[in-house]
C-alpha cells in the first residue's frame, strides 16, 4: 500500500507532530511506501491578515500541489493530520479527486471549535459545538486572542460545513478516542466514518522500577494544563514527595516562583523525548492536572508503557484512559486538595502503588503498543479503499 501522510506543523511543537512521525515510520517498518509532506506554520511570518484568513479557507496553492502531487504519485490513501492553517481543506478535494482515499486524524477539536480546545475562560466550554456559525468565538476571540482571526477559523468551518466538504471529501476520520468520536459525532462529523484508533507508542520503552521517589509533571506550561492546581497541591503536601517539571510555557514565571518558594519542586525545563524516557523509567508516578479536554497525551502512553502509575484529572479522555486502581488514580479537576489527597493515598500504601505499576504496564500492552496501532490503521485504509470500489470511485492504484 502506498500511503502519503501529511502535516501541517504549528509553531509550538506538540503530541500531534511526533505522532505524524511514529505512524509513518510505522507503516514503513512494514514495508509499505510513504510519502511524507510537510509544512510550518514558521511561513506565516510576512503573511497579512487577509491574505491568511482566505488561505484558510481555500488554499489554491496547496490545492493546485496536491492534485500535481498525487497524480504523480498516484497514493492508495492521503492520510492529514492537520491541514491548519496553511493547507486549508482544498487539500481534501485535491487528493479525493486525484483517486486517493482521504484519511483524517482528529488530533484536537478544530474541527468543531475554533480555539481547537473546547476550552475558555478558565473551564470547559461547548458554546459552539452543535452551531454551524462559531458566532460565540467570535464574540471571545477564541482562537489566538483574536477577533479577527477567529472570524477567519469560523468562516472556514461555516463554508466547509455548509459545501458538505467535512461530509464528502473525507473517507475517514481517525479519533484518538471514544471521547473524541462522541465530541467530534455532535460536532456533525459523520458518524459512520468516525473511527477509534487509540495514539501508541512506539518502539516500547520498556517497563521500570520508579526508584526515583519523585512525582513528574510533562507538558506545557499553561493554564488548561492545570498548572496553578498542581502548584496548589504541592504547597498542602509540603516535602513528602519531590516534585519534578518538565516543559515550558507561558506559566513559566508562575513555576520560577514556586520552585524559588518551595524546596520539594525542581523545574527542569523542556526535555527530550529521550530525556523524558529516562525520567519516567525514575519517576514514582505521573501527573496530569489538566483542565480542558486533553486530546490523548502521549506522556500518558508513555508513563503506561515505562509501568509508571498515572494520577490524572476525572475529565474527558483522561477519566477514559486512566482506570481508577488498575492505572492510576483520578482527582476532581481543578482541585488541588483532592489531588493532594490522591497523592498522599499513592504514596502512603506500598500495595495500591506495586498494583498499579503493573496495571500501567498491562493496560499498555492489551491497547497502546505499536503492533496494535499499525493494524488498526491498516484496517482503517483498507475499509477506505473497499468502500470507494463498492461506490465506483476508483483508487489510484486499484
């Protein structure tokens, strides 16, 4: 099979880029033929307002190089993992019409939210998920701050809605997990071409002992990060367990302070994904505080693969992922005493953490390795390409 997987990257690198990157050395270690495109957002430096807002909405220079691209090329499937802003969906349409099946992974929420994160003012937020106009995002300037720009996000989404492109030009989309299969169903993505395919990784780290005595912390400084509730919590549990912080953000300040205050944290700055492989393999437990919607973090995979125990907020995909007692422990987001309290519970009692260590590391290897993932992904082209022979829609190499 012959597999074009393309990405458009942001400014800020995240989980989604190092998935774009596993899943295709994936499917090359099975010998099948990838071609990797690529894009950054650095590009955008230079581009006007307006320039940019109607590229987001129909890009006739990536369409008119996906469709020279893919007539070459001639791919079974075009597989996104994001195409915003500087692709548009004009790539679908390319790729679709060239013969190729049409493959898009749902990383986040854009698709439904301007902002990407159903996210705002500090809490959860739905206002525009059912609405075929964004008008709310608008009004909060939800994507970037913005007023402007999120009238550029939400006219993207009112035309592609309203052309029937998100219905049409798409074969399947790729939800990280049943959680966000139901966000992305309500958010009027066909429910019959939305499929569960669970992030990996990939090769396997390997379980560890967690001899460290530490908690761990990764990811972005920000808010929806429930940086503020983790900081919070460490103050009520003092010295009893070291904290450490991997990663940076505009909270950094907030995390100086805190370390500046408070022996027990250590702020290490952005790490390597090596690096980050040798905390887990020390780390007691991970923690994840988050107060948004998080997409699948891959820390999470990562922490289960390494046998590290996860104490992660009772929200959206992590209250799915992580199992109470099996793999970790959930607190109430947002609150610190209860996380505190968790942490304590872990700590304190040698049998719930020597449980749950091995629990991780099952819950990994039944759902997360790569083996598992590929033949998924395989039986999610494969799907694609019979449903366009059965419609008389030819792929490109039949």
């Amino acid at each position: 099979m012959k597999v074009l997987v393309v990405h458009n990257f942001y400014q800020q690198p995240g989980g989604e880029d190092g998935v774009f990157r596993l899943e295709s050395q994936l499917l090359r270690d099975q010998g099948h033929e990838v071609i990797d495109y690529t894009i950054h957002n650095n590009e955008v430096k230079g581009q006007g307002a307006i320039a940019l807002g109607l590229r987001t909405v129909w890009s006739r220079d990536s369409y008119s190089e996906f469709t020279e691209l893919v007539t070459k090329e001639k791919p079974d499937i075009a597989h996104f993992h994001n195409t915003f802003p500087l692709l548009s969906p004009s790539v679908y349409f390319a790729a679709r019409r060239a013969g190729a099946a049409v493959v898009q992974t749902l990383h986040n929420y854009r698709l439904f939210c301007p902002g990407a994160t159903l996210y705002r003012d500090g809490k959860v937020c739905e206002e525009c998920l059912e609405k075929r106009i964004k008008w709310p995002a608008i009004v909060h300037g939800c994507y970037r701050g913005n007023r402007l720009a999120t009238t550029a996000v939400t006219a993207m989404l009112a035309t592609h809605h309203a052309l029937g492109t998100y219905r049409d030009q798409v074969d399947a989309y790729i939800a990280v997990s049943e959680f966000v299969a139901q966000k992305a169903i309500a958010g009027g993505l066909p429910p019959a071409k939305v499929h569960i395919k669970p992030n990996c990784v990939h090769p396997d780290p390997g379980p560890s002992s967690g001899q460290g005595n530490f908690a761990l912390f990764l990811g972005r400084l920000s808010e929806e990060k429930g940086i503020a509730t983790l900081l919070e919590a460490w103050k009520e549990l003092g010295n009893q367990l070291p904290l450490k912080i991997a990663g940076d953000g505009p909270l950094a300040p907030m995390v100086r302070e805190a370390v500046a205050n408070h022996p027990g944290i250590e702020w290490l700055g952005m790490q390597t994904r090596p690096e980050v492989i040798d905390l887990l393999h020390h780390a007691r437990v991970l923690i994840v505080p988050s107060v948004w919607y998080e997409g699948f973090p891959l820390t999470v995979l990562e922490a289960f693969a390494s046998s590290v125990p996860v104490i992660a907020s009772r929200l959206g995909n992590l209250a799915m992922c992580v199992e109470p007692g099996l793999s970790g422990l959930l607190f109430e987001p947002g609150q610190p005493i209860d996380l505190a309290a968790k942490v304590r519970d872990f700590m304190t009692n040698p049998e719930i953490e020597a449980r749950l260590r091995v629990g991780a590391r099952q819950q990994f290897e039944q759902h997360f390795t790569g083996a598992r993932t590929y033949a998924r992904l395989i039986e999610i082209y494969t799907g694609c390409l019979a449903a366009r022979q059965t419609s008389g829609l030819t792929p490109c190499r039949s």
